[in-house]
C-alpha cells in the first residue's frame, strides 16, 4: 500500500525535527526523523501492525504505533493506501490527542 502523509502529519514531523535539531543537534534529529519515517514506510507493507485505537468520536478507525521513543504514528487506511494523520508526543495531554481525532 501506498503511504500518504496529511498535512497535520507533516507538521507535526517537521516541528519535531526543528526541536531536536535546536536542542540536540541536526544528527540527533534526522536520526528521529527517520526512524519515524521508516515506521510510516513499514505501515506501508503491514497496514494492520499498529493497535486500533478505542472509540475516538470518529467515523473512521484509527490505529497507532510507536515510531521511536514516545512518538506515535496515528493513522487510518481504506482500498488506497494508509493515511498517516499525525505523529504525537506521548507525553502531551491525551485529551487534545482526542480532540484531534475526533474532527
């Protein structure tokens, strides 16, 4: 399956990219972006690896994986392919996670 990145998603990598790399340099960063790059690429090949996540207020079922560390990879998928809807902190509050994915 094909792999596609929402726009919320990319944000969200690119901001952790931008922390990482003020905080602790630009090879520790790419080291986290791409691990949680290659995780998306592996959703790819095994669309049903992550957890479904419980009753979100959404019509559509979402599923979730570490990516690296405490970041997880939200993501949805239908016939086209898996649809990476954003990458979370998991130390953040866990009601903005269910706002997010209830809209």
């Amino acid at each position: 399956m094909v792999v596609y990145w929402e726009s919320e998603a990319l944000d969200n990598l690119k901001d952790i990219f931008l922390y990482h790399r003020k905080n602790a340099g630009t090879r520790i960063a790419r080291k986290i972006r791409d691990e949680i790059k290659l995780t998306a690429d592996k959703l790819g090949r095994f669309p049903s690896l992550g957890m479904i996540v419980e009753e979100t207020g959404s019509h559509i079922t979402y599923r979730s994986i570490l990516a690296y560390k405490h970041y997880k990879l939200y993501y949805h998928t239908n016939n086209t392919g898996v649809f990476i809807s954003a990458v979370w902190d998991t130390r953040q509050d866990p009601l903005k996670l269910e706002q997010f994915l209830e809209q």
